[in-house]
C-alpha cells in the first residue's frame, strides 16, 4: 500500500499544483529555499571562473607594470654609475624623482605627466648648464632663467619631445588597461551576487521542485521553459550585456594599443640610452646653448681662476659610455612579456563578450539542470509531463513584459545592475582617452558602484551610448619613430665624443670637490 501522503490534496499548497500531491506545505517552503540557493549557486559557479580570470589577469599585469619600472629604474641606475661615477651619484635624486613620479602615475596618482617630465628636463638641464660652464657661478635665480629656455633652445635634441609623447601614450594605456580589469572583475562580483524576487523564486519553485511533489523527480524542465525562467530571473543582467560588450570591444582596441605603438616594455626598457643621449646631445651643442642663454639671462660672473678644476689627465677618470647590448639587457618583468600577457588576456577577453546575455542559457544546459538533452514531448512544462508550447521572450528587462512565466516589474529597473552600467561606461570612455594617446583623469566609483546584491529598484534609465575608435588614428610612420629605441646615436658618438664630454664635466665636477 502507498504512503498516505500519495493521496493528499494539494490544496494546502502556494505553488506547486493543486492536485493530488506527496509534499506538505512544510516542503513546499523548503523547496522553495531550495530552489533559490540552487539558482544563486548556478550563478555564482558561472561568474566565477569569469570573475577569477579577471582577477589573476589583473595582478599580472599589475605585478609586470610595476616590476618592470623597477627593473628601468635599477638598469639606468647601474649604467650610469659605471658610465659617470661619482658625478651621476651627486645628482642620482633628478632621476629618483623621475621614476618615483612615474610610479605614483601608474598607481593612480595625480600626476600630470607632461609637466612632470617638462620639469625634469627643466632640472636636468640647470644641472647640466653648470656642469658645461665651470668657470661661472650661477645663482639660483639664474639657474631659473636658463631652465627657461628649455623648449626654445632644444639642448637635448628632440629626446625630451618624443620620450614625452611615447612615455605618456605608453603609461595612459597601461594605467588604463589594468583599471579596465579591476573594473571587470569588481563587476562581475557584484552583478553575480543576484537575489531573485519573489515572483522569480515562485517561478524557480515551479520549474525545479514542483515535479518532484508529483513524484516527477527524474523528470527535467523543458528547454524553452527552463530559458523563460531564467530570462525573466536574469533580466537586469540581460541588460547588461550591451555596455558589458562594447566595453569588452575597447579593452580589445586598447590591448592592440599595448602590442603595438603604446608598448610600456619597448618604451622603459631603453629608457637610460635615450636620457644619456639626450646628455650627449646637451654636451655637443654646449657652447650655443651657453651663448644664448647669457644673450637671454645677462653675462655670469667668473669665478676666480683658482677654483677651476684640475686637468683630466690628473684625476684619473677614464669613464666610457657604453649602452648595454640587447642581450644584456632584461627584456622582461614578473617572468614574462608585455606581449604574452596581451595575446593571453585578448582571448579571454573575446569570450567573454555576450557572458550576460548567454547567462541564461549557460545555466539551462548547466550540468545539474541538462535541459538541453531533455525530449520535448517527455520534460516538464509546469504543470505536467508534456510538451512546452510558449514561446521563448526575447533578452532583457523590457522583453520580460510578455514573460509567460515570471512576472517582472519593468518599470523598476535594479540599482546594482544600473550602477554597475554607469561604472562599465565611465572606463569604456576612460578606454576611448587611452586608445587616442590622451591623459585620463582616474575617479575613484568605489561609491557608485557599491552594491551587496542585485534585487533592489530604482528609477534610473539605462542608456549606453557606443563610441567609435578609428584604428588608423596613428600614422604608421608615426608609429614606427616613436616606438622603436635609436640606441645606435648613443654608441656611434665613439670616445672622441665621451672624452670631450667628460673632460667638461670633470672639471665642473673638480671646482664642486674644491
């Protein structure tokens, strides 16, 4: 004889089927908490490994963007030691403070990077001014006026015009691109977090554990069942998808960006050749430079003949300027290159486009619900085994309005999801300043983009406005000047050149000791 509960009327049931039922109205309720932490965990299980890849992929290239400015740092360190001596180490703090600029930059400090590297050069050259003109003394007024004339003069070549330009469109990328993956990541975080309504969790209940009170437990939902269910749960996310898609497309463009003509690797890397010619340069057009500037800023007075430096001949210095070969020079940071690191993260990137709009089928064909091997004549339909005839809604919230099996206010878009929009569209326009060279402001949507979990209404209209890159913005000739490193004018000046350099600043150098 069958248990007692195989003849029960359902009537004392909220959801299920009103008919001849096996479950209290006890289960009912654990059925339905059930269902809910089921659908949560079918989220979260999807998003993570989404939300992982983010994550991992943003540490690297966090950990080789930093690592990498370290290692420019110790290379132009350790060559102008052993190129300059003791002068360099004089005035190592100029070049400290470079790279102590760039480093605030890159993690996010308000640096403009255009006048900080202005001043550098601004700096460097008052250095260097008295370094090429021993037997004047110079106030600090004076040393003002001289730094002055900086971008009149020239007295570095054009180092000073194209270091900027490749430092900045280089470093604006770099920034840029690694806060597009913490931003990634912080969204899916958050956007996964769902908390179904109540309309969504009786329609969960229907569709998982109604059966199972018929005695129906083998028994799967039907496919487009199972698809309606999930869409009307998933509507906000659904919403999601376009700005999630164009954003994912900029990161893309800005990821070619790092392969190509704004690669951070190709432009620190080299980065101690190109100030030293930069000081090679200053130290060939001296003599004009000096005439100039005392034509702008008046004559200086001479210092007394016996505070003049000594011969090169007496003091030994035998210095060579030479630039490290390629071989020796580390080409790489965290243990990889800039290029493996883009080739692997613009695959992920390409599939991770469409994630939210493909979130309610990924979950249908989960393993646990494997709707999609079910017959569509023997699968349950929500209120028996049989054929499912409703047609599937389209995506997103508006779609929901004719959803046949969740009833979805759309007039009450959810604030996550709406602020997790607006987070995705400031960085896709922070994307769109990077892909064109130019400097981003970083604002801190730490606030605007807070959020426990998805459920909550809000008046916000959705909106997201597409922007358009042109791949052609930067020539090709262009291109090639400004990425490749010409570390040949720092060698093929030979020691003829570094001689009469050093000869000058030994003796500026002698008349300091003094």
């Amino acid at each position: 004889m069958k248990p007692w509960w195989y003849f029960s009327s359902g009537d004392h049931l909220k959801v299920c089927s009103q008919g001849y039922t096996c479950c209290s109205q006890e289960m009912e309720e654990k059925y339905s908490q059930q269902s809910k932490h089921d659908f949560r965990n079918a989220v979260i299980e999807l998003s993570n490994h989404l939300q992982t890849m983010f994550s991992s992929r943003y540490k690297k290239f966090d950990e080789f963007f930093k690592e990498l400015l370290e290692n420019a740092e110790k290379s132009l360190n350790d060559m102008f030691v052993r190129t300059y001596g003791r002068l360099y180490m004089q005035n190592s703090e100029l070049f400290k403070d470079l790279f102590v600029e760039l480093k605030r930059y890159y993690v996010g400090g308000n640096v403009n990077l255009e006048e900080m590297l202005n001043e550098f050069w601004a700096r460097l050259l008052e250095r260097m001014f008295r370094l090429v003109n021993p037997q004047y003394h110079f106030t600090d007024e004076y040393l003002e006026c001289v730094s002055k004339y900086t971008e009149q003069l020239k007295p570095f070549g054009d180092v000073p015009r194209k270091l900027k330009l490749q430092v900045t469109r280089a470093f604006v990328a770099a920034r840029t691109f690694a806060q597009g993956l913490a931003v990634a990541r912080d969204v899916v975080s958050k956007v996964s977090a769902v908390n179904p309504t109540p309309q969504g969790t009786r329609a969960l209940l229907k569709m998982m554990y109604c059966p199972h009170c018929r005695g129906l437990v083998s028994v799967k939902p039907c496919y487009n069942y199972c698809f309606n269910v999930m869409r009307g749960c998933l509507a906000n996310q659904g919403d999601l998808d376009a700005e999630w898609n164009i954003f994912m497309d900029s990161m893309l463009l800005v990821a070619e960006r790092l392969e190509g003509p704004f690669n951070i690797e190709s432009v620190m890397d080299p980065i101690d050749v190109k100030i030293s010619d930069a000081i090679m340069n200053m130290q060939e057009n001296s003599m004009q430079v000096s005439q100039k500037v005392f034509q702008g800023c008046g004559q200086p007075k001479t210092l007394a003949q016996g505070r003049t430096a000594r011969s090169v001949s007496e003091s030994g210095f035998s210095a060579r300027f030479r630039p490290y070969n390629p071989e020796e020079r580390p080409t790489t940071a965290a243990g990889t290159s800039l290029d493996r690191l883009v080739t692997d993260v613009k695959e992920k990137l390409k599939q991770a486009k469409k994630f939210w709009s493909s979130l309610p089928g990924n979950i249908c064909n989960d393993e646990k619900m494997s709707v999609g091997t079910v017959d569509e004549n023997e699968c349950w339909n929500g209120s028996a085994k049989s054929r499912y005839d409703f047609a599937v809604t389209g995506n997103g919230l508006a779609s929901q309005v004719n959803n046949p099996e969740v009833e979805v206010d759309i007039t009450k878009p959810d604030m996550v999801i709406r602020r997790q929009i607006m987070a995705l569209r400031v960085m896709t326009n922070k994307l769109k300043n990077a892909y064109s060279g130019n400097d981003v402001d970083f604002i801190d949507i730490s606030e605007e983009s807070s959020g426990e979990e998805s459920g909550s209404g809000c008046e916000l209209q959705q909106c997201s406005p597409e922007f358009e890159f042109n791949a052609t913005e930067v020539t090709g000739n262009s291109n090639k000047s400004d990425k490749n490193v010409n570390t040949s004018a720092a060698t093929s000046s030979g020691l003829s050149r570094a001689a009469l350099f050093f000869s000058v600043l030994f003796l500026a150098l002698q008349r300091q000791w003094r």
